[in-house]
C-alpha cells in the first residue's frame, strides 16, 4: 500500500515482506528521496496507515502486492 501526504511531499510505502508472513517493509520517501526503510508488524501496520489517514490526510494512491526483501544487520 502507498499512502500520499495531501502536498505530495511525503510518501509511506508498505510492501509485504519477503519470507515473512506478518511482517510489512515500511518505505518513508521525501520529496522522492528515500529516507527510511524498516521492518514492521502487521499491527504496526495496520495502526501506521490508520494514523495517517485519520490524523494527517494521508491518501491511498496505491496498492503493492509483490515482496521487498529487507535485509537486517547485526553488530
């Protein structure tokens, strides 16, 4: 899913994640330059997507129903 500020600025990409089946990638982009990248829960999600259409304005502008690999470092 992909969700769109009202000016355009600001975009939150949610893919569902590769190998994982209640895990989402969640992709932040400002201005078209990504920002963040980060592995959430289902409920994060969930509660992610709510907030910013409620409290924000955010707008569904697409849907994504292929899988981001995100790749997680240890150190």
């Amino acid at each position: 899913m992909q969700l769109t500020s009202k000016d355009g600025n600001m975009v939150c990409d949610f893919y569902p994640a590769a190998g994982y089946t209640d895990k989402f990638v969640q992709v932040t982009s400002f201005q078209g330059k990504e920002m963040s990248e980060r592995l959430i829960s289902k409920r994060d999600m969930q509660y992610g997507v709510n907030s910013r259409i409620d409290a924000y304005g955010y707008e569904v502008t697409k849907f994504h129903t292929l899988p981001r690999v995100k790749f997680m470092v240890a150190c």
